[in-house]
C-alpha cells in the first residue's frame, strides 16, 4: 500500500506512520515480514521504446516504536515533506501524538535497478 516515509538517519530502517488502528496494522499483526518499493526518477524515452528509472526494493520486518524513537521519525517525516512549516509541524505532531503509531521497517535485504 502506499505510505508516506523517511529514511533513517543510519538508512538502516524505514519510518512511516499510521493511525492507531486499521488495515496496515492488522496486516503487520499477522506477518510483520515485509517488503518496500520505491520507483524514484522516471521518464519515458518515446523514440526508443523505453524508460529512464531508478528503483529500490527493501526486505525486513516491521516493528512499532515508541518515546524518542517515535519522535524523531516523526519529525524525520515531518523534515521530508514540510520542511519550511517545522514549527507547525512539530505542534501537529505533539496535538497528534497519541493518535499516531509510527512503525519501522528493518531493512535486511536492498536490491535496486536502473536505466540511464
């Protein structure tokens, strides 16, 4: 499913977020192991036939966070998508707080391609 994330700042694990309850989380309850995908720059070369891409897969397993773990992907999710509202952001997450769970996806398998 699609998720907003960041990446640690090890880039050893995955963060995203999730409300408290819901579809994700009962997926992750049965079988926390996981794999991730990102398709970054593409664009299609119509003459050839062809794209240009970059892409990485990612498998671990997941596991929920808690206390200063929690906060800083938070605010590392926070970095990413709204970097100039940090002040904003940083009472949207202590309002959202509670409502809020924050996973981690341990990354134990990269694998990546690419055409330039």
């Amino acid at each position: 499913m699609p998720l907003s994330y960041s990446l640690s700042k090890d880039e050893a694990a995955i963060y995203f977020h999730s409300a408290r309850e819901g579809r994700k989380l009962d997926i992750i309850a049965e079988n926390n192991r996981a794999s991730f995908a990102v398709v970054g720059k593409s664009e299609v070369i119509a003459e050839k036939f062809s794209m240009r891409y970059e892409s990485a897969i990612v498998k671990g397993y997941v596991e929920e966070v808690f206390g200063p773990e929690k906060q800083l992907a938070l605010e590392g999710l926070l970095q990413k998508y709204s970097p100039h509202y940090l002040a904003e952001g940083r009472r949207y997450i202590q309002k959202n707080y509670n409502l809020t769970a924050v996973l981690k996806l341990l990354i134990q398998e990269i694998s990546g391609k690419a055409r330039q």
